[in-house]
C-alpha cells in the first residue's frame, strides 16, 4: 500500500487527490503536548495497530485500523471488502427466478431475511398477491431465523468477551433451531426457500409439534443465559457503560435495528409499517436506555422471547390453503399436472430457462431484519432480468457506528463494541 | 417519546397533490416531478437541486433518516421506465429517506450525465451516507462532491474501472489464485 506507482492515468490521480490517507491507510498524528505547545518527536507520535482481518473477533474478515494513544483509541477505522465478490452484478446476470439464490448469500445468519425482501420487492413489481398460508410461513421461518441469528450472536458475544460456556450454550440452541429450518426448508442455511410467488414447499408433516418443541427448548436455553449473565458482576462490569450511542448518532449514522433500539428509541419495521401478517401477531419492541454493550445484549436475549411468541401465535393460526399463488405465469406447475398437461411442460420449461418477465419500474421495499432495516431497490427493464439489485445491508451502515463507539474507550472494549453490531461481513461487502 | 410512535401504515396511492411532501417539495423546487411508484413516493430532482433538497426534507419535513444512497446504471435497459417531464441520462442517483415521526418514506431520484458524473455529498446533512456514497464511487464511478475521503470501499485502491457500470464486463480482469498454473 505504501509504494505509490506514479502515473500519468486521470483516475489514479484523482484518486489520490482526493484521498488524504486512502481507504486502508491511517495516518499517525503527532501530539500535542499541553504544557509546551510543541509536538511530540515523530517517534514518540501515536500507534497505529491493526486488526484482522483475520482476528477471530471481527468476526469474519473486517479489519480495523486503530489509531491508539498508548491504549485508549484515539480513532478507529473499518476497512471492509475482503469478501466483496460481486453479488449485485451477479443479480443482473440471473433471472427472477434465481435470484434468491444468489441474495440468501448475502447475509448468511438469517438469509431468510434477504429471500423475504427480494421475494417481496419482485412481488411489488409485478402486483402479486401471495396466499395467507404462504404469508403466515414466511412469518413464522423468518422468526426462527431471527432466533437462530440471535442465538449465534448469544454464542459470538460470549465468545468475544470470554464466556466460553455461554458460547457452547448458543450454539447448541442454535443448532436445534436451524435442524427445525432444514426440516421445514431442506436446508440449514441459503434456503432459497422464500421464492417470488410464495414458498418453495408446503409445511412437511409433524411442524407443528417440532416447532413447539423447539420453541420450548429456546425459551428454556433462554432463561439458563439470562440466569448466568444477566446477574452476572463480571458480564455486568465488562459490558456496561462500554460503547455508548446516543440516539441522534444512531439515525443520523443511518443504524437501524437492535443497535437503534438499545438508545431508547423504540423503533421497528414490523410494527411501524408492517408487512407479512406483523399487525395481526401480538409481540412487543424491545428497547433499552442506555446505548451500551450490554443493552444490545439484552435486547436481542429478550427478541429471542418476542420471536417464539410470533413462532408460536403462526403455529396456532396458520392458516390452511395454497402456499404459493396459482398465476402459470410466475409459478412453476405441480410435478403431476406435467405428466399430463401439455401447456403445464412448457410452463415449466420457460420458466426455469427464461424465468418471467417484470414491467419497467423501479421500488424500494424494506423489512427488519435480525441486525436491522435490510432493503433490496430493484430496478425492472422489462425482461427476465432485473436492471440494478441494490440490497441495503443493515450491517453495513451498523459498521458505521464502530468509529463513535469505540472512540476513548480500551483496545479491550473495542473487541466488545466490534462484537455487539453483530456484523456479518457477507452482507458488508455483497 | 408519544410522537415516534408508530401510527399508521403510509401508502401513498393518490394524485401528486396528495402527496404533502412532494407538493411542498414541488412549491419551493419547480423542477421537481412527483411519481407514484407502486405506492411509493418519489420524487425527481434536478442534480443541481440535490443537497438543498436533502437539507429541506431534514430541516423542514423531518425526515430524520437517510436510509440508502445507491445509482443505476440504465446504459443498457431495454424499456426504461418513463416519467413524464424527465430527460432521461444514463445515470440515476437514488436516496431514500426515512422520517421516523411521521412514519413515512420517500425517495430522491436525480438523472447524472455519463459525462459529468458528479453530484453533491449529503455527509454534512446525513452522516450516515458516507460508507454508501463510497460503494456508489467504487462501484459505479459517481463522484460525490464535498464527501470528506471519497476512496474506493469494497474494492483495492489500484483496482480500476466500476464493475457496476453496464460497460464494464464481468471477468474482464482475470483474478489469479496464489499458486494457481493456470490452463494448461
């Protein structure tokens, strides 16, 4: 990074123009000393220590640039893009029909999530309603998701801070719940399961009693973490009062979701403008006061309880009938109408070689992911094919939050502040 | 806190003046033209209007948030979608906002001509924006004026070229793997 390659190329020195340090550089700053008003020596200037990207707590590939005076963090800067593999050009190149396929790799904690808002985005284009029973599934898998996800952050945090047991304890948890998603979906993760036009397949025999199982197992897994933590001095010392947010950061730094919440402002997409069937479940937002490490803690601890109440009311009222809508047009014919109707072959063949096509217009649909508002802008031309996939990442923007929160505050900590966004890196770098 | 409270789904699904941001909008920015989009509202700017009207929706509209900062490249779009009274230009800057008191979104859109690909920075309005306007910079090449460390994000610094703009092929820079002797 340090050899500059001089150029006569236009791009390159604008580049460099424009950047004072570039995007994976940090530049020490010298002192001031209070009492002379000179500066330090150039030798006795700042550190700049770096981390990951393979440090094991940021979890996956994000690198941090810290600039420390001797170990309080002065400045810090997230250097991302080391997973970025393209995923919004590839969305150009696959049809409607793939392109869950290739969102429900973006955030692969809760892709279920990303399958939901691209299914919706397509679904606003192209003004198709999905049956109740199809509503109510994509609700109740996308709730055990958000249990699956905030177990995994349980097991991370834990991790990062050092509680190896509650680690062992979220995984376990987490494992249960997503056996019950690959009983459900066929798969443990990338379900590619909620598709335009509803879902993938019906309910399999025995989810009802599976899934009540489950919910009690979480709800029991639940309260033994809250018993080991949440009295707990220790966990109590390291968290609190460490990476505070103020709610003006928060919106203003564009944060949604569980770190929005932890700063007092009760803020969430299933209640303020609900979609799926979000208005007929009864569930509470969690939030907190303080903005601290250990708020985002107990707020997704506590989500884990308001999600098994949805997963239980969907279980409870799901609704019976078709799980994807009948239009030939976008949903591929049953295996046996094949066999017999001429019309239902090639139904099927053009839409797993052509896929269908979407009028021209563009849409901007959001929904609250486990980690925040995750949006998919979608831009339709008119072919089978859309023009421009935007996913607005929650974790990408949360990142935006390290900088405030670590400022001031220990190296230590700031392995606690990395850990409490939550973030995941696929989502980050698309 | 009574007025965060989340009141009502917003959808808009009305002429433009039912619209109350857009027509205030469109009162103090004539160039402005309103378009329901599948019950979402959006508004189309001009570029040179960009910044000012971001500050008015903050400071007048509350709109508290910018959710999303992204562009379009439209160089190769079979049908585009028309809007009456706007020149359409190979690029398209999108912003959506969100105002959490009034518990509704809109949308910005503003054309940027391939050969002036320049727009202004809305990082001293929305802080938030800078990590997005960034991945809009790295990716399809929009400069953002007034953006405090405009760099590449997602890819290197030396990378060259915007893979998300139309021109710009996929595997037109083959990526070697460490070791790897290639075809034989």
């Amino acid at each position: 990074m340090s050899e500059k390659v001089i150029t006569n190329d236009s791009e390159q020195i604008r580049l460099e123009n424009q950047t004072g340090e570039g995007a994976q550089e940090l530049q020490p700053q010298t002192r001031d000393v209070v009492l002379t008003g000179g500066l330090w020596p150039e030798d006795e200037a700042t550190t700049i220590i770096n981390m990951g990207p393979q440090h094991p707590s940021t979890h996956g590939v994000l690198r941090i640039m810290l600039e420390l005076d001797g170990e309080t963090v002065l400045r810090l800067k997230p250097v991302i893009g080391y997973l970025h593999t393209g995923m919004e050009k590839t969305g150009e190149e696959l049809t409607y029909v793939q392109g869950a396929t290739n969102v429900t790799r973006m955030d692969y904690v809760s892709p279920l999530s990303n399958e939901l808002v691209w299914s919706l985005a397509v679904e606003r284009l192209l003004d198709v309603e999905v049956p109740p029973r199809a509503v109510w599934m994509r609700m109740m898998l996308v709730e055990l998701n958000r249990m699956a996800s905030h177990l995994l952050f349980q097991a991370t945090n834990g991790m990062d801070m050092a509680a190896l047991s509650i680690m062992i304890y979220g995984w376990r948890e987490r494992e249960e719940v997503l056996r019950l998603i690959e009983m459900i979906t066929g798969l443990r993760m990338n379900n590619n399961f909620i598709r335009p036009s509803g879902v993938a397949a019906d309910l399999p025999e025995g989810w009802d009693t599976e899934t009540l199982r489950v919910c009690d197992l979480v709800e029991k897994g639940v309260q033994e973490y809250s018993a080991m933590l949440n009295e707990n001095p220790i966990w109590i010392e390291r968290l609190s009062g460490v990476g505070v947010l103020t709610t003006e950061q928060a919106i203003g730094l564009g944060i949604t979701g569980p770190i929005l919440r932890s700063t007092g402002f009760p803020w969430d997409l299933r209640k303020a403008q609900p979609y799926l069937a979000y208005d007929e479940v009864d569930f509470d937002i969690i939030y907190t006061e303080n903005g601290d490490c250990y708020d985002r803690f107990t707020i997704r601890l506590i989500e884990i309880l308001e999600s098994i109440k949805i997963v239980r009311q969907c279980v409870e009222r799901m609704p019976p009938g078709d799980y994807r809508t009948q239009d030939p047009k976008i949903t591929p014919p049953p295996r046996t109408r094949i066999n017999e109707s001429m019309e239902a072959l090639i139904h099927h063949f053009k839409l797993f070689t052509e896929g269908f096509r979407v009028p021209a217009g563009e849409t901007y649909t959001a929904v609250e992911s486990p980690r925040g508002e995750i949006g998919c802008y979608l831009v339709a031309d008119g072919t089978a094919k859309p023009a421009r996939m935007h996913i607005r990442g929650p974790s990408f923007y949360n990142l935006q939050s390290l900088a405030p929160m670590a400022k001031g505050s220990l190296v230590a900590d700031t392995v606690a502040v990395i850990s409490s966004v939550d973030p995941i890196l696929g989502e980050v770098d698309r | 806190m009574a007025d965060n409270e989340p009141t009502a789904t917003e959808e808009v699904a009305a002429p433009v003046v039912a619209d109350e941001v857009a027509s205030a909008v469109i009162a103090k920015f004539p160039r402005a033209i309103f378009n329901d989009s599948h019950g979402q509202a959006v508004l189309y700017i001009d570029r040179a209007d960009w910044h000012a009207v971001a500050e008015f929706l903050r400071n007048e509209e509350r709109f508290t948030q910018c959710v999303d900062v992204t562009a379009v490249d439209h160089l190769l779009d079979e049908t585009r979608l028309s809007v009456a009274g706007i020149t359409p230009e190979r690029f398209e800057t999108v912003a959506n906002f969100l105002s959490h008191p009034r518990n509704r979104r809109i949308r910005l859109i503003a054309q940027v001509s391939e050969f002036d690909t320049t727009i202004a920075s809305l990082t001293d309005i929305y802080p938030g924006t800078n990590f997005p306007e960034r991945e809009v910079f790295d990716l399809l090449g929009i400069e953002f004026i007034g953006h405090p460390d405009l760099t590449r994000i997602l890819l290197p610094d030396e990378w060259t070229g915007h893979p998300l703009r139309k021109d710009d092929a996929p595997a037109r820079i083959p990526v070697a793997f460490k070791g790897d002797p290639g075809p034989q």
